[in-house]
C-alpha cells in the first residue's frame, strides 16, 4: 500500500491537487492511503518551496503545481 | 495589433445589437467587449511566457544559485525580478519564506523576493499593458522590481532576523545546504501542455474578476463625468498619495479587478502616480497577507515589513507625480 500526503495549506490550488489524487487512485482502483497536511511546520519537513506538493512513501514527487491524471498514474503504478 | 479586437466590439455592439455609438449604454458596451478579449488575450500570452521562463527558471534554481554565488548587492536585484516573473499564489509565500531563510539565504534578499511577488505579478502586468500601454506597464514592472528591492536591503539591514517566530528561527540555525539544482530533463515539447494549461487554468481563475472589473470601468467611463475625482478628491495635492496608500493597504483586491477602476480615475484626473500608488498598496499588502505570514513572523516583524514597504509605495507614488 502506498502512503500518499498532500502538502498545502489551503489555497485552491491545493484542493485541486487533492481532488485530482483522489480521482486518480480510485480510477486506478489503486492501494493508497491519502493524507492532507496542511500545518506548515510539517510541511517544511519536505523541504519544498512551493505548495502544493505530492509525496508518496515519503518521496516528494510533485511540487509547486497542480499534476495532471496521466502522471499520477505513471506514479502510482510505479 | 488591437484593432481586429475593436472590428469585433463594434460588429456586435452597433451592428448585432443595433445600438447607437454615441449613447452611454453603446460606448460603455463596446469598451467592455474590446476591453475584455483584449485583456484576456494579453493574460494568456503572459502567462505562458512565464509559464516557460519558471520551467526553465524555477525559485528552486535561484535558491541554489544565490546559494553558491556572491554577488555584492544584486542579489537583492535577482531574487526581486524573480519574484515579478514567478507565477503569484498567496500559498506558496509561506512555505516560500521558510525554504529560503533555511537554505541560509540572507533575510533581506528573501523580503526582496516576498515584496514583488504579489506587486508586480502576471495579472497586473496583463491588465496594465491592456489598459495603459507599454510605457506605463514598464514603469510600474520597472519601479516594482525596484522597490522589492531596496525594500528587501532596508529590511535586511534592520537585522529583522531577532523578530522571526522561534521554530523558523531553531531551522535557520541549522541550514541546510541544497545541492545543486537537478534539471527534470523533459524536453520543451514535454513540457508545452501542462504550461499551456498552466497558463489556460490562470485566466480561467481571473476571468470573473476581470469581467467585473472593465465591468464597472466601462460603467464608470460612460457616466462619471471629465474632472469628476479631480473636483472632489483634489488633483495633485502631495498628501493625496499618502492617503490613498494607507486606504489601500488593509484592503485585498485581485490585480484584474482593480485596474480597469484605477485606469478611470486617471482617465478623469487623479495622477498617474496617486493611481499607480494606490493599486501597489491594494495588491502589494493586505490583512489576508499579514495573517498567513503570522505563523512565520511576530507581530512585530509583520508591522516592520508592511511599514518599510508602505513608505516605499509612498515615496514611489510621490516621485512618479514629479516626474510624469
């Protein structure tokens, strides 16, 4: 099972990006366990520069943009 | 360049709608029309410029390279024009900050880059070349730039760092070294969808506020009468400035619904440099701005950083109404 965070703290951006992850795993039928976080302290855990950002099994996969669905896929299917 | 725009405007105006050019309702419809196509026109061509210069030129790139190299005063310059040409989001300020205080970049050059992110942004630039021209959107992009700055110096120079929150403080302590900047290696053809959507999904998101805003423009150029603002609200006084940055401040608009408005007071006589001033202060700070940078900074900090750059919009609007 793959662990996916969606780091941002808010902005519409980043409830994009949220809404896209979710499309993607459950078109996928994919195994993932899917958390927001959006306190800005473990965000900068990541060490990013730009919200919003995609990590999965704590790898930061996406960062300051809104992925589209064929590169989640590409992703999860990694 | 426009003037198939302006066919257009009239052909559905005076010609499909049948009204008069010489009646308030006709004139205001048809600047409305012209006004917006050509706006978002000039939106989506921006920001895919810019959209292109950040695949290639991303803050992460400019972090490394302030990082490895000393540049004796201009990378307050730098990290300012990186500011004006990375795409604004209100979100990315914060996480933005800590990235680069932590990467042991000096503070100030931060600030510089903090200030003229939101200043001069894709949005404005887009509307002030639509509705001012070429000139005039250089001498704001220019004096924007500027501004970020020498206000990014000033705050620099303050030794503002005491005035952190603790935790952002404990990270800058202990810095962490980013390696060099790793490019992505996807080719320019990979890369043109997703800066076309980029582009494509920004004026999407500013759409409403630009038909809003050369909304109620189009409405005021039909009605407000030559000289109206100029009666009331006095023509070149010195403390007009003032006064209409410190109005400006606390209140949040997006860049697409302010300037249309801004471009009529200036059409019916407030100066170049009152207007100019005020939109700074309208898109440059704001209460939300100032509660998002809370979880990073301390009141204290917050007042000194709105203060150095409200004085700089003051002093830049002053300066623009003596030489203009």
């Amino acid at each position: 099972m793959k662990t996916i965070k969606i780091l941002g703290t808010g902005c519409p951006k980043c409830k994009q990006t949220e809404a896209v992850v979710r499309k993607a795993v459950a078109d996928l039928g994919a195994d993932a366990d899917i958390q927001k976080v959006e306190d800005i302290q473990d965000i900068m855990q990541y060490n990013i520069l730009s919200t919003p950002a995609v990590v999965i099994d704590e790898v930061v996969q996406i960062k300051g943009r809104v992925p589209n669905a064929a590169e989640l896929e590409a992703l999860l299917k990694a | 360049m426009f003037t198939w725009i302006e066919w257009l405007a009239d052909q559905l105006i005076f010609g499909l709608l049948g009204l008069a050019p010489d009646t308030h309702l006709g004139a205001a419809l048809q600047f409305f029309v012209y006004d917006t196509v050509k706006i978002l026109l000039l939106l989506f061509f921006i920001t895919f410029i810019m959209g292109i210069v950040n695949a290639y030129f991303p803050v992460e790139r400019l972090r490394s390279f302030l990082q490895r190299n000393r540049l004796f005063g201009l990378e307050y310059l730098l990290a300012s024009i990186f500011g004006a040409v990375t795409p604004f989001c209100s979100c990315s300020s914060v996480p933005l900050f800590i990235g680069f205080v932590r990467g042991g970049i000096p503070i100030g050059v931060t600030f510089a880059f903090l200030i003229t992110s939101p200043l001069v942004n894709e949005v404005a630039l887009a509307l002030f070349l639509g509705m001012f021209g070429l000139e005039t959107t250089l001498i704001y992009a220019g004096s924007g730039i500027l501004l970020g700055a020498v206000g990014g110096w000033v705050l620099g120079r303050l030794g503002v760092e005491r005035y952190l929150s603790d935790w952002v403080q404990k990270m800058a302590e202990q810095p962490v070294m980013t390696g060099d900047f790793e490019e992505d290696g996807q080719t320019f053809r990979q890369r043109l969808p997703g800066i076309t959507q980029e582009a494509l999904s920004i004026v999407r998101g500013v759409l409403l506020y630009v038909i809003v805003g050369i909304g109620i423009g189009a409405a005021m150029h039909g009605y407000v009468p030559e000289g109206f603002f100029e009666q009331y609200l006095g023509g070149g006084q010195w403390w007009t400035v003032p006064l209409a940055v410190i109005l400006a401040v606390p209140m949040y608009a997006n860049a697409a619904g302010i300037v249309p408005v801004i471009q009529v007071f200036v059409a019916k006589g407030i100066p170049l440099g009152t207007a100019i001033a005020f939109m700074m202060g309208t898109i440059g700070l704001s209460l939300p701005e100032a509660t998002l940078l809370k979880k990073v900074m301390t009141m204290k900090l917050i007042l000194i950083f709105f203060g150095v750059v409200t004085t700089f919009i003051i002093l830049s609007g002053l300066l623009f109404n003596l030489i203009l």
